[in-house]
DNA sequence: CGGGATCCCTGGAGATACTG
DNA sequence: CAGTATCTCCAGGGATCCCG
C-alpha cells in the first residue's frame, strides 16, 4: 500500500501471470527456503539436523524461515513433548507439488548454466571495455 | 567468500539442486524481472512500453533488471539508431524455455493460493492467539 | 526516448547471547 | 534441543534530477 513497499504485491492487479510466479517466489524467496524444502522433502527432519544440513544458516534464519515455511502450510511441525524436546518437519503435499516445479527449474539451470556463465562473460568483457 | 554475502553461492557446495534453483532464482528474483521477462516473451517491446506496462517499477529498476537479464543472455536489446533513439526488447529462447517453466510455478500458485491463504489465516490466528 | 548518477530508506540477513 | 531477543550491517529498491 505504501510506495516503501518491497513486497511485490503492487503487481497483483497486473496480468494474472506475473502475480502468481510472484506469490511463488515470494514464499520461496530468501536465501534458505529451497534448501530447507529440499531437506524436509525427504522426510522427517530434526531442527539439528538442518541447521547441519543447511551449512551456513544460522539459527535465528532457520527458524524464521522454517515459522514462514509452516505458515503457508508447506512443512509441518511435530513437537515430541519428550525431554530434551525434539521437534521435526516434513514436508507436506502441497509443498511435494512445489517441489516438482522446483525440480523442472533446477533442470533448465543445469542445462543452462554453462551458456549463462559465458553469456555472462561476454557481456561484462563488452562492457567492461566500453567503460 | 565473506560472511557478510547476501548471494546464496554459498551453498553451491551443498545439493547440487539447492545449487540450480538458486542459481534460477537468483537471476529472475527482485521484484520485476518476472514481469519483464512475460512482456518481453510475446514479442519486441520498447523501454517505455516496459515502464507502463509493469505499473510500478522506477526507470532505474527497469534499467537495472534490464541489464541483467539481457548480461545473463535471456532479452536480446536491439537499438536503432534513429532520433529519438528507439530500443527494443526480446525473451532469447534461452528466457522462452524458462517461460515454460515460470509456467509451471504459475499453475502452482493458482491452484494453491486459496489454500495457502488460508492456513496462513489459520495460522496467525493460533498464533496470534498465543501472543 | 532511453537511459545514468545520486541520495536515501527499508527489510533481509548475520552475530551473539540468553532460555524452557 | 529448539528456539528468542537484540544489535548491526548491507544490498535492493524508490525518488529525483540530469544527459545525448
């Protein structure tokens, strides 16, 4: 609502197209929910063992991104009231689908990294040179 | 390299689909290349064109992701050299095929984004509760 | 028309320390 | 073990003005 605004939600009166990726991206945005999704999509897995698995979150990101996660209903979060306690996150259906899409972009980067990579290069050795 | 790195490369040691998608995302996050790149897929487009089209985005954002994504190999700038000058923009096929897939996310989020705003009511509502 | 250059502000993310 | 709470920093993005 405000013009300060870094949500992209501005565009949702746009084509429907751009905000739909949008809401996407949005929620899958940030540094770390990829990596989590993946993780949690293989199974149950213990706060721990993704602060392990994620190498180079911290603390405060994981849970943060983890609550966002669940809130959208793409992980679900099983306290054990055991002590210690243990909690686990999976994955749930909805995000399962998401991860198939996911997957289809991770094949268009593999197939395509390469070519970016020296498209990449090109451009910033023309630039470079005009600078 | 430094800890002090919003890039996500950091995690390029991890999964090698963590990798990929980031690497994706990372090339089409911000706020408006995803709307550049839908008007740029149905055929040339002038800058101006973009600036009113996307409804929101500043001419420097526009300029910026503009760069971007043409550095990146995925629009194709075409300038003639009349007066007033004239530029046009175009999806490479290489941003055609990422279309395809951007697609796929889309159809994700359309049918999902009444569920998801629901749990997400669901959840402020637990949650807001507690506090 | 199609940008560049500059200044400013905000929100995402890191570091660190504390707790049930 | 699984978080919270604070402080801080920086890069993405907005506003504005200038230029060929």
């Amino acid at each position: 609502m405000s013009p300060r605004n870094t949500d992209v939600s501005a565009q949702v009166d746009e084509l429907p197209a751009v905000c739909s990726v949008i809401e996407v991206l949005n929620r899958v945005s940030g540094k770390w929910a990829i990596g989590i999704l993946i993780e949690a999509t293989r199974g149950p897995v213990r706060f721990t063992e993704l602060e392990r698995a994620i190498n180079g979150i911290s603390r405060r990101m994981l849970t943060l991104t983890l609550r966002n996660l669940e809130r959208d209903g793409l992980l679900e979060r099983t306290v054990y009231p055991t002590v210690p306690p243990k909690v686990e996150y999976e994955a749930t259906p909805r995000a399962r689908e998401l991860y198939e899409y996911l997957m289809g972009l991770t094949g268009w980067a593999e197939r395509h990294r390469g070519a970016i990579a020296a498209a990449r290069a090109d451009y910033d050795r023309r630039e470079g040179a005009v600078a």
